[in-house]
C-alpha cells in the first residue's frame, strides 16, 4: 500500500494502544527541576532565565490583576516548545499538527480569558463589540461583526498553530524525496536539494518556536483586554 504525505500527521498507534499521551507527556520529562541546593546546574539556570525574561516582556503591558496568568501561560510556552522541537526529529510525532489538540488549547483558555472580564469588568468587556463614536445605523451591524471576530478568536489560534506547522512537515517531506530521488539521476542537483532541506530545518526550528510564542502572546492579548 502506497504511503500518503499525510500519514506522518496520522496518531500512532502500537500493538492498538495511541501513543498520543505519550507523546504530550514527554515535553514534561525534559524540562529540569529546580534542586534544594544554593547553586543550580547551568542547564535549570538558563531555564529559570529565559522563564522570567519571558514573563517579564509578556506581562509588561498587562495590570498587575492579571499577573496570575503568568505561570499559565509560562508553562504553556515551555510545553508548546518542547513539543514542537520533538516533533522535528526522525521518527517522532508531533502533536501540535493535531487540529483537535490546539484547538483543546486555545477555547478553554479563551473562555478563562472572556470569563475573567466579563467577571471583573463586564461593562468594559462588551463594550469591545461595539467601538466608541460608531454611527447609529452601523451599530446593529458592528456588533454582529465584533461577537463573531470574537468567537473565531480560539479557531484562528488552533488553524494558525496546526497550518504552520504542518506545512513545515510536509514541505521537509517532499524536499526531502525529492533529494532521495535525484541521488543517483543528478548527483549536483541532488546535493543543491540538500543543502536547501538542511536550510529549511533551520528555518522550521525557527518556526516551532515562534509559532509557539505567537500562541501565548495572542492570548496574553486577549487577557489584557479583560483585565
């Protein structure tokens, strides 16, 4: 049976059981612990860094009510990193291509967001659907537009994720046959495929991370409108 480009996408599954927790769970497993000791290994050091200089640029704007988040959404950073690192190596999977999982991500946590202003401010939190000095006769019409902006809001952070990370997939699958292919037909162009396969692992490296911080950063927006 021919192999599609898109059974790398497909959750694997051994001797019936889906690997799909384990796969989630492993992210978890890399990440260091901090220690009782005075003095941190450089690894939990350089973690414990780029944590509180995360925080520090993502909650700069946002008011002190809404600095609880900042565990939240600095262990989803760590999580969705991680994940996506795994996912580019050979023979792994990566879960974030999975639609159902970033959008299982993204509805409760923008739910939490519009539950906290319609809690703390409600007055302020609908008067986004409707901007102020809108003229009369528009205003039925923008409310309808901003209440389905606002609830295509989870959507689109779940189709951006999975979008951009599958056509890194799959884009490294088909350059990758393609240089597999040419070996023994044109050496020379075989080699220029290659060199341009190892230049987009580089950029996909990239990818994963700043898709990941993309996803929290929409979402620490969503919680400064609410708090």
């Amino acid at each position: 049976m021919a192999m599609s480009f898109f059974d790398q996408f497909m959750s694997p599954i051994f001797l019936g059981i889906p690997l799909m927790a384990i796969a989630i769970i492993s992210p978890w497993l890399l990440l260091s612990t901090p220690s009782n000791q005075w003095l941190n290994n450089r690894l939990i050091t350089l973690q414990n860094w780029f944590v509180h200089q995360f925080t520090k640029q993502l909650f700069l704007p946002i008011n002190p009510g809404g600095h609880k988040w900042a565990a939240l959404l600095a262990s989803l950073m760590l999580f969705l990193i991680t994940m996506n690192m795994l996912g580019l190596l050979p023979y792994t999977f990566t879960p974030t291509t999975q639609l159902s999982m970033n959008l299982g991500l993204a509805l409760p946590l923008w739910m939490a967001t519009v539950a906290t202003g319609l809690r703390n401010q409600p007055t302020v939190a609908l008067g986004h659907l409707l901007p102020e000095g809108t003229p009369t006769p528009l205003i039925p019409v923008l409310v309808i537009i901003e209440t389905i902006s606002l609830f295509i809001r989870p959507l689109a952070l779940g189709v951006r994720l999975t979008a951009n990370l599958t056509a890194g997939h799959l884009l490294i699958q088909l350059i990758a046959t393609a240089a597999f292919v040419l070996m023994n037909i044109m050496p020379t162009v075989a080699l220029l495929t290659a060199t341009l396969l190892f230049l987009l692992s580089l950029l996909e490296v990239a990818v994963a991370m700043i898709q990941a911080y993309v996803f929290v950063l929409l979402l620490s927006l969503y919680l400064e409108e609410n708090v």
